[in-house]
C-alpha cells in the first residue's frame, strides 16, 4: 500500500522523527500494519515496541494537558455521559431483548435461506445439466438426422449437418467423450459419403456412354429430318419461282415450319453428375472431381475411338460415329449447366483428339472401299453428324474436307459403275426404234428426259427416232447426277454446281461417248444400227440440256439462271463430233453396200452398140436400196445429218459410175454403153430431186440439192455425149460445163471410148455428116488432151 508522503515535523521534547511519524499515522487513522510488518521484517520488533511506548506517553501527556484545559466542559460531559450511560445501559437491554428476538426469527430465516440457496445451487445445476442434455440430445439427433441422411442417400442435407455440428454444436458439447467420438466420426461420414458419391457418379459414367449412341442416334435423326424439311421447302421454292417465271401468279408458296426443340427430345439426364459435383464442391474438394471427371471421360472418348476389328465398318460406322455424336452432345450440355466442371479448353481437346481420330478412320476405312453405295452411306453419315455437331459449336470444317478429298475416288467409282452399266444397256440394246403404246411410257421415255421434237402429246402407238439405249443412258445419267450431287451436298462447298457439271462431263466424254464410239468403230455393226446410233447420238447430244439443267437443280441453282447465261456441257461438243463420226462409219457402210450394187456394172455390156432403154439393172437395185435408207433416215435422223447421209451416198455412186469408166475391167466402151449410163443418171437424178423436195429438205437447203451431188457423174456423161467434146479444152466453157471433172480421169475414159467404122463414130461413107463431126471432135480432144498430159 502506498505510504503518504511525509511531512518534515520538528523534534520537540527529544522526540525522534520517527515517533513524530508513527504518532501522524496514528492521529490520521492510518493502517500501521505496514509498519509494524517492516519491523519484523528488519528485525527491530524493540525499536518500534519503544516508539509506540512514546507516542502512548505523548498522547497521554496530550490528554492531560487537554483536560486540564477543558476539564470543567469534560466534568460536565462526564457528567452527560454518565446520563448518557443509563441511557445506553436501558439501550442496552433493549437492544439485547431484541437482539434475542431477533436471533430467535433469524434462526429459523437463515435455516431457510441456507435451504433456499441451497436450492438456487441445485436448480443451476439441473439448469445447467439441462442445457447440457439439451445440447447432447440435439448433437445426437443431429447425428442421427444425419445418418439417416447417409442411408438414404441424400447427401447433401448430410453434408449440411455435419457443417451445422460442426459450426454450432461440436465445441460446446460438454462431454468430451461424446465430443471425440463425433470429432473422430465426422471425417469417417465425409470419406462414406464421397465414396458413396463416387460410385454414383461410377455408375452414371456407365449408364451415360451406353446411352451416347442412342443420344447421337436421336440427335443425328433429327439433322436428317430438318434436312430433308430444308430440301422440301427448298424444292417447293424452286417449282413457285418457276411458276412465277412462267407467270402463274395464282400460285402461292407458303412455308410452316415445326420448330422442335432439341434439348427436350435428347434425354439426358445429369443429375447425378450435377449431384457429385455439388456434393465435392461441399466437401472442399472441387478440383479432385474435375479431375476424375476429365481422366474418366477421356478413357472412354479414347475407347469409343476405337473400331471394331470384328465388324466391318459398313456395318458399324452408324453406331461409331452416333457414339461419338452422342459423347460430344453430353459435353457440350455439361459445359454449359454444370458449373464449371469443365472448362471450355478441356472440351476443345476432347474434340481435336476425335475429330483426328475420325478423320484417319475414315481416310484409311475409304481407301479400302469399292463402292459408291458404301461411300455415299457413310459419307451422308458424316455429313449430318457434322451438321448434328455444328450446332452445338464444334469445329466440322477437316471433317468435311475429309470427306472432300475422297470426291475422287467415289466419282472414279460411280464412273466405273456407270460404265458397266452403259455397256449392259448398248449390249441388250436391239437398235430399233422405241415403239410407245402409252401416255405413261412416253412420259417416262421421252418427256421425263426433255427429248421430245414438239409440246403435243403425239399419238399412240408413238415410233421414238431414238432406241431404248437413249433413254436408258439418260437414266444412268441422271443417277451419275444425283450420286454425284449426294456426295458433294452438305460438305465444304456450297456452290459445287461446277463440280457437278465436271464429273458429269467426264462421264458423258469418258465413258459414254467412249463406248459409243468403240461400237460405232467395231466391225459388228451394219447400217442400221450404224444410222440408229448416229440418231442416237443426235438425241443424246441434245439431252445434254437436260443434264445441265438436271444438275441445276438438284444442286439448288434456279434454272432460269442456267438457261440465261447458256450454260452447257463440253460433253455436247464431243458428242457433235461423235456423231459425225457415226455419220462417217453410216456412210462408210452405206458405201460399202452401194459398192456391192456398183460392182454389177461389171455386167453392162461396154461395147455392145444396143441401147439399154431402161437403164441397166444395177441401178434399180441401188436406187430401191437408197429409198430404203433414206426413208429409214427421214424417220430418225435429223434434216442435217439426213442431208450429209444423202449427200454423201450420192457422192458415192457418183464417183462409182466415173470409177466403172476408170477401171481396168473396162477396156473399150460403146456409145450405147455411154446412152445406158445416162439413162441410169437420169433415174437417179430423178429420185435425188424427188427425195429432196419430199422430205423437206428444200426449205433448209435452199442453195443445194441431192442431184447436185452426181455432178461429175452428170459433166462425164455429158461430155461423152457431147457433138462437141472438144470444148473441154476450152477454159471458159470447161469451168462452165466441166468444173467437177478431172482432165487426166477425162483423158484417160476418151482414150477408153470405142472408136469402130460400124459405130456411131464411124466413116462418114457410113454414117452422117453429124455422127462425122462428132467422132471427129473426139478424136481432136483425145489429141489435145495427149498433148496436154
């Protein structure tokens, strides 16, 4: 305790300071304890014994000294105590009466009070255990709650309990045997619960890939019906604007489109995947179940990835790529709903690992195939599986470029198909012309393909000037058209129009016209089917419009656009000189034949001076055999190719007959012979000029004809029978008369001509003046002509 400070007193009466001190503590009522205790301490119990005998004397002296100064007030004050003592001494009593009384009360109310706080401290403690049974019993129904939360499998509300004992309950358990066991128990329930989640989220890995093909089956399924909508409104559009084209305008186009949500056909159910992640996210450990969830979803893309090697792939690519679909419509909806499980980047090498993968199955699994149904199947898969993903955001492009590099060889394919195909058709061709007994037939013959000569429906039985290989081969075509536009559809290009009408070029020039022109230059061919495969020819040559217009639209072009820009195939050039061609091997067997009815002049009689009036035999022959082609001609050739068929058959025989004057088996030759051959021109010339006018080709051929074509036939005969031959000589009427004729053949014919007195060449005593002058002039060309040579 702190002292006072002192003050400094003067020592009277050889009193020391420190009874000076002790005597002020003394007066001032202060604790003298510390003092005393101080003395002891220091060992001077006398010391301090004396000073207080000191300031005992000094206080009595005090005492005396104040008494006798005030001792009358302090008689009187006796005198008042002592009153006052009888007073207190009464009190006294009083008080002690009561005091009994008092005790006596008290007694009995502190008996009581020491019950009552007796009971105070029992009812705290039953309060208090109370409390804590209170809080023992709701721990325990917590962890109760809590277990049966776990055995149910509801792990969540478990999770929220322990945290709720945890954060609330745990640390003012107080039994601390009850407070370990829980601490203990409280990680044992969170490992049960995350391996019972675990194994949950195990079995839905299992349940979600055995339900990826079905989900990718479901999801392509429904590419392929918006596709096919898209086409069906698409060709719907096309035939309005046609309509509209061909100013129609009653015709409306109305398009309803059934919007289908995808989400709510797919059924994919994620739950327990949601439930797994929330249940980790609460126990802290997030990222140890991304993890899980990545590693294991990438073991089973990496197990989807692999083909079967026991099933062909014709047979299982449906199945693997819907797998696939399915793999990746799953990832993409855990990316967007789950949260975060999966982040953006971890999908992308989800997809570039398949996407890879798909790409070397299919480059290596098309290199084995030999066939176009086989490639097209597949590929059309491909397709809309890529269309299937696309829409969920991946990245389809090498894909389909995949699927781009492989155009080649299915087109190499379907060529090759098709060339078995067009052999099939000329081989079991009869190169006759098709006869049509229906409506229906010629529909699907004739106007399906665009082949008709007019827009009136023709009378039936109708005869085509085509054989059945024409519309045949048109099929076949047109097939090439739709594989090709089947395969290049819905791949890198939108516009692969060009493409199209390349391949099928190379299928008209390849193949076609490449086997066309093997048959026409086979040695097995006669003139009919020689003149049926140039008309066909023609035929094709003008279906070639159809292709192109075929190709338009299947390929989505209007075909108003076509049409306006002419567009057409380069096949159509090759095929024009194709059938010239066919013309060339028609004439070349007409010829033939007009060469075995030319051979008979061999049986004119050259010298004989009798005059075939009739003309000779042979020439009827070639001309029931020239009516014979040229009407066979007239019904399936066109005016053009008739003509060139015309023209070059007489020609021929126009040569032949200068030929029989040439040749070596004719050695002399009368002027009987020379009126007989005349006769047999003019009979030909007459049914030239009568063919030409009556199959109409005077209209388009104003400036020629058919009997044009036997001028030097016709300038031979007249020259030989000519009063004046030797006007030959004569440039200006040899460029008049005799422009077709050869002045060494006409030299080498006159020397052939019969000079004899009996004929009509003969003397003048024999003959007349004019046969003379004749013979004479004859004489003077052959000399003029020697002398020219």
């Amino acid at each position: 305790m702190d002292v006072k400070p002192k003050r400094k007193i003067v020592t009277e009466n050889g009193d020391t300071g420190e009874d000076l001190v002790l005597a002020t503590l003394i007066s001032n009522g202060d604790d003298v304890g510390p003092l005393v205790r101080h003395a002891f301490e220091m060992g001077r119990p006398e010391s301090l014994l004396h000073q207080l005998k000191n300031v005992v004397k000094k206080k009595e002296t005090e005492i005396e000294e104040l008494c006798k100064t005030h001792y009358e007030e302090f008689i009187l004050a006796v005198d008042e105590l002592r009153g006052v003592l009888v007073d207190a001494e009464e009190l006294k009593c009083d008080l002690s009466s009561d005091n009994f009384r008092l005790q006596e009360v008290g007694s009995v109310l502190l008996i009581k009070l020491e019950e009552l706080l007796e009971s105070y401290a029992i009812k705290k403690n039953v309060t208090e255990a109370v409390k804590m049974s209170k809080n023992c019993v709701m721990v325990l129904e917590l962890c109760v709650k809590c277990n049966s939360h776990v055995s149910e499998g509801r792990f969540y509300p478990a999770l929220k309990t322990i945290d709720l004992i945890e954060k609330n309950y745990l640390e003012k358990i107080p039994v601390k045997a009850l407070r370990m066991v829980i601490e203990q128990r409280i990680p044992v329930i969170k490992s049960h619960i995350e391996k019972r989640v675990c194994s949950k989220f195990n079995e839905w890995l299992v349940h979600i890939r055995s339900s990826a093909k079905d989900i990718g089956q479901t999801a392509i399924g429904h590419a392929a019906s918006v596709r096919q909508r898209d086409e069906e409104m698409l060709e719907r559009q096309r035939k309005a604007e046609e309509q509209n084209v061909m100013g129609l305008d009653e015709f409306s186009f109305n398009l309803e489109v059934e919007e289908v949500d995808e989400e709510s056909v797919l059924k994919i159910d994620l739950t327990p995947l949601y439930r797994a992640y929330h249940i980790h996210n609460c126990l802290g450990i997030p990222e140890q179940f991304r993890d899980y969830y990545y590693k294991n979803r990438m073991l089973q893309l990496n197990s989807d990835l692999q083909i079967s090697s026991v099933q062909p792939f014709v047979e299982s690519y449906q199945t693997f790529l819907a797998q696939i679909a399915g793999f990746f419509i799953v990832e993409d909806r855990v990316l967007r709903t789950a949260g975060g499980l999966l982040l953006a980047e971890q999908v992308e090498i989800m997809w570039e690992t398949a996407l890879a993968k798909m790409i070397s199955v299919l480059d290596e699994q098309f290199s084995h195939m030999d066939s176009t149904t086989h490639l097209l199947l597949v590929k059309d898969y491909v397709t809309l599986l890529g269309s299937t993903l696309r829409q969920y955001g991946y990245e389809v492009g090498p894909l389909l470029e995949a699927l781009d590099n492989c155009r080649d060889k299915y087109h190499k394919l379907l060529l090759e198909e098709c060339r078995e195909q067009i052999v099939n058709v000329l081989a079991h061709d009869s190169y006759e012309q098709m006869v049509l007994k229906k409506d229906s037939d010629y529909e699907t013959n004739v106007l399906l393909f665009n082949l008709q000569n007019s827009d009136i429906m023709p009378a039936f039985p109708y005869v085509a000037p085509f054989s059945s290989m024409v519309p045949d081969s048109c099929r076949i075509v047109r097939s090439f058209i739709k594989g090709s536009v089947d395969y290049l559809s819905h791949g890198v290009y939108a516009n692969f129009y060009d493409v199209v009408k390349k391949y099928t070029d190379k299928l008209l020039i390849d193949v076609l016209n490449e086997i066309l022109l093997n048959t026409i230059q086979s040695s097995n061919i006669g003139v009919s089917q020689a003149m049926q495969i140039a008309a066909n020819i023609s035929v094709l040559e003008r279906a070639c419009d159809f292709f192109v217009r075929n190709a338009a639209q299947l390929c989505g072009i209007p075909v108003r656009s076509v049409e306006r820009t002419q567009a057409c195939l380069t096949a159509k050039v090759v095929l024009k000189t194709s059938r010239d061609a066919a013309y060339l091997a028609l004439l070349n067997l007409v010829n033939n034949k007009l060469d075995e009815y030319m051979a008979l002049t061999e049986n004119i009689k050259w010298t004989s001076e009798e005059i075939a009036e009739n003309g000779n035999d042979y020439i009827n022959e070639v001309i029931v055999y020239l009516d014979t082609i040229m009407s066979t001609a007239q019904q399936i050739l066109p005016l053009d190719s008739l003509y060139k068929i015309g023209c070059g058959a007489l020609e021929h025989i126009s040569n032949s007959i200068v030929s029989a004057f040439l040749s070596d088996s004719v050695k002399r030759f009368s002027p009987a012979a020379v009126i007989g051959i005349n006769t047999d021109l003019k009979m030909l010339e007459n049914f030239a000029e009568e063919r030409f006018h009556g199959m109409g080709l005077s209209e388009v051929y104003k400036e020629g004809s058919f009997r044009g074509c036997l001028i030097e036939a016709r300038q031979l005969i007249n020259l030989l029978s000519s009063s004046q031959p030797e006007n030959f000589m004569n440039p200006v009427i040899r460029e008049r008369n005799y422009n077709a004729l050869d002045y060494k053949k006409v030299s080498t014919v006159c020397e052939k001509f019969k000079d004899a007195p009996d004929g009509i060449f003969g003397s003048l005593a024999t003959r007349n003046t004019k046969q003379s002058a004749k013979k004479k002039s004859m004489d003077m060309l052959k000399k003029r002509l020697k002398d020219f040579n």
